[in-house]
C-alpha cells in the first residue's frame, strides 16, 4: 500500500518520537553531580604537582590539596581518584568538561585562587585558606617597593594563573608594566629564577613563598601587590541547586568547625619543612649530653646489622637530634623517626623505644640497601640507601634515570646528588614516573650524615690510633675547628 504524504509525514514524526524515547531511556547518566560521583564510586580531582597541593615523599602522597580531597572522599563515601595537569589551562578546561567526557573532573584541588577571569568557567567553593600576592626579589638587588620600580624588570607568573589576571588589570594604569607567562614552570621554578638571578622578579602567592623559601634563601619579598584573595576549590558551573557545590561547603564548614581544617593548615605551613642545619656547637654539646645514653644500643645495633655504629648515630642525629621522644609534623616519631607503616614493616611496635627505634631504623636502612643494586660499590651503595630512606625509592630511582639520560653514571653518589635537585624543577620531574619531590633534601640528609659521621669517626679513635699516625693524615673537617674540647 502506497502512503500519502501526510502519512509517511506522520510515520517519521512518530519514528523519530521512538527513537528519542528509547536514547532517553538507554541514558542512565545521572543529572545530578555528587549523584553521578556516588554512582561511580570515585571523586576525580585534578590538581597540581607542586608542594603546596600533591607530591610524593617517602611516606606516600601527600600534600595540603592531596589531604582535603582524600578527606573529602571519605565524607562522601567514595574512592578518590587525584589527577594531575601539567598547566593551569589545562586544569581548568576539564572542570568546564561535560560529565560524561574522559577528562571530565569533579573538581580542582589545586590551591586556586578565584580569578575573575574565569567565573564563566567554573564556580568557586567557599574559600579554605587566603593568601597575598606578592612581588618577590633577590636580596642584594635593589628591592622594588612600588610598581613602578618593575619597569624594565623581566618579570615571570604563571600562565593561567588569577596573578595573570591582576598584572593585566594594573597594566591598564600601568602599560609601563611588562610580564612574561609561563607553562614550563611551576612556582618552586619562578623562586629558583629569582634566586638564582636569572630573572628580576617573580609574583606568586604568600602561601606558596612560605613552603619554599628556606630552599631559595636569597629571595625575599618586595613588596604586597594587594591584599590577600581566597583560596579555594573549583567546581563545574552546574546549577543554582547544585548538589556537589552544597555538599563540597558542607564538607569546609565541618572540617573548620571541628579543627581539622586547622591542623592540616599548622601542618603544611606552620613549621619550615627544611633541614636542619645544627651548628657545630650544638652538635658538640648533644656528643656530651646525649650519645653516651644511646651508643651502646647503635654499638649493638651496628654489630648485629655490619653497619658502623657511628653511621647509625650520625643518621639518629640528623633524624632527631637523639632525641627518643622526637616528633614531627608528618607523625614520624622517635629516635630514628620512624613512620607508622614503615615501623610495623620493621617489626617496632613502640616507636618511642630507643631500643626498638635504632633496631628497626637499622633494618630498614639494611631492607632499603638490599633494593639497591649490589653491583654499585661502597659507600655510594650506602649514600644511595640514606637518599632512598629520606625520599623514597622510587624518586632516587627517577634521579638515576635522569643521570644516565644525561649521560653521567647512575651508580655513583657524586653524579646522582647533582640531579636529584632536579626533581623540584617541572621541567624535569615531569618525565620521571613518581613525579615531584623535593630532590635538595635527600642531598643534604646524606651530606649532613656524612659530615656527622666524620666527626663522629675522629672523636671516637682510641687514643693509641691518634698517635700512631701523622695528624695531618686525619680527616678532619673545617667544621671541627669550630668544635669546643671534648
């Protein structure tokens, strides 16, 4: 039978009707967000690979932004899945991302401060945290005290960043004012720039200055470039009523109301995260008053493990300066600082024990020595096992790839501690597989460690070695000129 026009009309209207009601049917996707997250059982958070959001150490992830979002998770009941983005751009775009696109995110835990510029991008949670830009200078430069001063400056930022934003809303009274943006850098890189005087200045936020400049002592800021802006994270537009927007204030408001937003603040930029660095006179003082307390159990130690005693007590001194109660930030505790897992791996079931501390900070080192190459000889193969024990394996590894990538050999100390540094730059921690790691610290643990265990070797020699040899045979390091008798 032949259909009229109105018929075969009617047919397509009704086919087409059909098949827009079985592609609705057939689409489970959930409208809602936070419905689509607990579906999944996964939050996606994208973030930043810097010290002030997520990065690895040797007690696993970490990281302020790394800390809310797995905290985050757990509100809500799902896994967390932290992403990273080599560029703000690139961060940004896959919050604005549709749900049910591959790169699509929950939300930004990145330290983002809210930028006008990107409010038709996202939406912006309550903020968490606050933080001034600031113009930042080498010391013995001139310092720059108003914007003026940074004409025919090279100035650096960010690319992507809300710092970006401002510098273009000054230039408008200010056209005098030039600055460059960069996707190759990070943060840690622009303070490396300016200390290393490589450009004339750099403007980041305070929060971030705060966590990395004992790295960098040369720089210092010039000048605040307007008051302190919100932090916080970043969130898909969604609607008025959006779900994951009430839930993320919920979230902030719990946390800030039972202090824990408080302590994870005091944690990650209360305290210095540095090294350090005793004086000579201190040392000498801890020698007297708190080694003849513990060298018998690092005697004891070193006999059972063949390790020298003196190493042992060189490691304890720069992990606590021999103190058995010794406490950080991070929860290692005791004598050899010890993490919680890695004291269960060992066998310690009381960190605070000085017996079991120095006993099991003894077997770790010997367990991470033994993941380490028999091949590479002595004392690199015990430089490398210090590094690996302050910074994790897996980032001395990435160091050692970066090394025979550079054509210099993998297997010994001097050439490895000249690229671990290396692990702090993007440029380079972006091709290694653990990522970023502040690559200075292993360097100067096993520096420090040497310089200690030197001096320990020279005060401990019976004094009818010291008397069979020539004293200027001796290895005596300029830091012991400085040393009051013993």
């Amino acid at each position: 039978m032949r259909l009229t026009p109105h018929c075969r009309l009617l047919t397509f209207f009704l086919a087409w009707a059909l098949a827009a009601l079985m592609l609705t049917g057939c689409s489970q996707e959930p409208e809602d967000r936070l419905e689509l997250i607990r579906e999944r059982g996964s939050l996606i958070a994208v973030t930043r690979n810097t010290p002030t959001t997520f990065y690895q150490d040797r007690h696993g992830d970490t990281g302020l932004e790394f800390e809310l979002a797995q905290r985050f998770a757990e509100h809500l009941g799902v896994d967390l899945d932290m992403r990273i983005n080599s560029t703000l751009d690139e961060l940004y775009a896959s919050i604005a991302e549709p749900a049910d696109q591959l790169d699509s995110a929950d939300l930004a835990a990145a330290g983002l401060a809210r930028n006008s510029a990107r409010i038709d991008q996202v939406r912006y949670a309550q903020p968490y945290l606050h933080a001034t830009p600031q113009v930042i200078y080498r010391r013995g430069n001139r310092q720059p005290s108003s914007l003026e001063d940074l004409y025919d400056k090279r100035i650096m930022v960010l690319a992507g960043s809300s710092l970006v934003t401002l510098l273009r809303e000054l230039q408008e009274s200010h056209p005098e004012l030039v600055f460059e943006e960069s996707e190759q850098v990070e943060v840690v890189d622009l303070l490396r720039l300016v200390n290393d005087n490589e450009i004339d200045h750099a403007v980041v936020y305070s929060n971030e200055l705060v966590v990395n400049q004992a790295f960098y002592p040369a720089i210092h800021v010039g000048f605040d470039l307007g008051d302190a802006r919100p932090i916080a994270w970043a969130l898909p537009r969604g609607t008025e009523n959006d779900t994951l927007a009430a839930a993320v204030d919920e979230f902030f408001q719990d946390i800030q109301a039972n202090g824990t937003l408080d302590q994870l603040i005091e944690r990650f930029y209360g305290h210095a995260d540095v090294l350090d660095y005793v004086g000579a006179r201190a040392f000498a003082r801890h020698m007297q008053q708190r080694l003849p307390r513990f060298e018998s159990l690092f005697r004891e130690a070193g006999d059972q493990y063949g390790l020298d005693w003196r190493l042992l007590a060189a490691m304890g001194y720069q992990e606590s300066l021999w103190d058995p109660d010794a406490r950080s930030f991070t929860g290692v505790r005791g004598l050899m600082m010890l993490t919680l897992p890695t004291a269960q791996f060992v066998g310690v079931t009381n960190r605070i024990d000085s017996r079991q501390s120095i006993f099991g900070g003894a077997r770790y080192l010997i367990w991470v020595r033994d993941q380490i190459s028999a091949d590479i000889p002595e004392p690199d193969r015990t430089w490398f096992a210090m590094a690996a024990y302050n910074v994790g394996l897996g980032h001395l590894n990435d160091a050692r790839i970066l090394t025979r990538n550079n054509g210099r050999d993998p297997d010994r100390w001097i050439d490895v501690k000249d690229h671990l540094p290396l692990l702090a730059k993007k440029e380079w921690y972006s091709q290694t597989r653990h990522g970023y790691a502040r690559g200075s610290e292993p360097v100067h643990y096993v520096q420090n460690i040497r310089r200690y265990y030197d001096i320990l070797q020279w005060v401990t020699q019976p004094p009818s070695e010291s008397t069979q040899l020539p004293s200027g045979e001796y290895h005596s390091p300029g830091i012991l000129e400085q040393l009051p008798q013993i």
